[in-house]
C-alpha cells in the first residue's frame, strides 16, 4: 500500500505558494488552500482515518470529508492567525507517529520582489487586511516574518523564488517531489471547412497536397485506408513534408517540455478532414514515435459528414 504523504506549504504572501500548490494539483495530490489554524486537528484526524490509524467517522464525520483513500495531500497554510505552527505542530507529531511521511515547504522572497509583485497585482498584503495595523507592505512583510520564523526554522526544504518565474517555479516543485510531469502531445486531424481547433498551439495547411476527394473510387474511404494513404504519399511534397515537419517536431517537443509545456496540440488540416490530414497524422505519429517521441491521435472531422 503506497505511503501516505502530506507536504505542509507556507511562506512569505507573494513568494508564489498558490502557484506551487496548483503544481502539485496537477501531479494529483489532494490540495488545500489556507485551512484555517482552527481546524487544523479536524484535518489530521481526515489523514489519520485515510491512513487507516483512526476509526471511521469522529471528528471529521461533521466536516463532510468522504472516505476516498487519500494518499497523497498538500496543505497550504498562511500567517493569518498567530501561533498558527504552535497548532500544527502537534498535529504533525500525531500524523509522524502514525507513520505518515511529513514534509515542510517554506517558500521564501526577497522583500523587494515581493512589493513589486504586490504592486503588479494591485493587490493588498493579507496582512494589511487582518487588524494587525500593518499600514504598508513593508510592516506587513516584518509581522510575516515574525509568524512564519519558526515554520521557516522547522522547514525541510527553503525555495527562493525572488527569480523564479512561475516555469522555474513548477519545475522547482517537481523536482522537489521528484517528479516531472511529462509533455501530452496530441496529433488532431481537421477539416478547414468546420474551422480549425481552437486548442492548436501549431497548425499546419496540407490542402496543397494532391486531394483524394476527387477520385471516384477514393472519396468514401479515409485517410486511415491504406489506397487513400498511397495516394497521398505518392507525392513526393508529402514525402518532404511528413520528413520536415517530423523533424521539426522532434526539435520542438524537447523544449516545449523543457520550458514547462504540459500539453502541446498539433493540428493539421485539409478541406474536409477525411482524407489528406488523416493520412498525415498517421504517418507522423508513426515517425515520431520511431524517435521516442509519444503521442496520441484525435481525428476531429474524420466522420463528420455521417453525423450530419
């Protein structure tokens, strides 16, 4: 049975938390955004009960949380409330005596950063927002610092991100859970006529290519038959295309996910989508998975003129 893991995330407000916590959604954690210091032992006993150290129902019975086996969870916690890591302390001694793996993550930012990026969004600091007289970001960012010292000295693991961008910032998080969350490239056949997909990063135009439209005994088959696929490769400006634009891909994906990409849509269109764009498809995502390169194919229009 896999270890239940919860990863704890707090530091200073605009050091990127949020943004951290939507990559670790996206790497299938159970996320949950500043849960307040009060319910904190409520939440425990929901990770005990899934871990199975607890007997169902109890405490968090009240709080609607289903049984759902939850095994991997990030919690994100703010300096809202004073002796908020006073609460959560006792709860992580009970969670690590129960043999589920505890990790914190302080995210931390150079003050100057933190009142530009403030300004950028127009947005006041919390803190600025919570009675505690804080008249400017920069006292606010004094009192934080003073709530968070003692997570910021308990923490596993410190990330500036004074020069992260949010890429650098989510590979940050991958590689802090020695992850990395691979690129989705999908291969969609179209019809220019239905118009092109909105979800395309790149399109390519093959309506220059000989069309097998207009031979009798080729216009009810599709490009996923082998007379219609001839057809089209009989030209020698598909054979250089399928070799160029593979070529290019194969260039492209690489760095694509390098730069953070998760999902990459490539579409290729013809008149009608039934002939030509499905052949090309075909024969691409032959190509680039013979270069290691995985991919998936959605013919969008392949059938549209049945459902009509």
């Amino acid at each position: 049975m896999p270890e239940t893991e919860l990863i704890i995330i707090s530091g200073i407000s605009g050091s990127g938390k949020s943004t951290a916590l939507k990559a670790f959604e996206d790497m299938g954690y159970l996320c949950v955004d500043n849960l307040p210091a009060p319910l904190i032992s409520h939440f425990i006993d929901y990770l005990l009960r899934q871990a199975g150290a607890l007997q169902p129902g109890g405490a968090t019975a009240s709080l609607g949380l289903p049984d759902v086996g939850v095994k991997r969870v990030a919690l994100l916690m703010d300096c809202r409330e004073d002796r908020f890591f006073a609460q959560l302390k006792e709860g992580i001694e009970r969670l690590k005596a129960k043999g589920i793996r505890v990790s914190l993550l302080f995210f931390d930012c150079q003050d100057e950063v933190v009142v530009r990026r403030f300004r950028e969004t127009r947005r006041p600091h919390p803190l600025m927002l919570s009675g505690s007289l804080s008249r400017t970001i920069t006292e606010a960012l004094v009192k934080e610092r003073e709530l968070l010292a003692d997570f910021r000295q308990a923490a596993d693991r410190v990330i500036d991100t004074s020069a992260y961008t949010v890429h650098d910032l989510r590979r940050a998080v991958e590689q802090y859970c020695g992850r990395r969350s691979k690129l989705e490239v999908y291969l969609t056949s179209f019809g220019y006529k239905y118009g092109a997909p909105y979800e395309a990063d790149l399109l390519l135009d093959v309506r220059f290519l000989p069309n097998p439209h207009f031979v009798p005994e080729l216009k009810p088959s599709t490009g996923l038959e082998e007379p219609v696929a001839n057809y089209v490769f009989q030209s020698a400006d598909a054979q250089e295309l399928l070799h160029r634009y593979t070529e290019l891909l194969a260039f492209l994906i690489p760095r694509y996910e390098a730069e953070g990409k998760r999902y990459l849509t490539v579409g290729i269109g013809c008149t009608g989508g039934r002939h030509r764009s499905v052949a090309i498809v075909e024969r691409l995502h032959t190509e680039l998975k013979g270069k290691g390169i995985p991919c998936s194919i959605i013919h969008r229009d392949l059938d549209r003129d049945l459902r009509r």
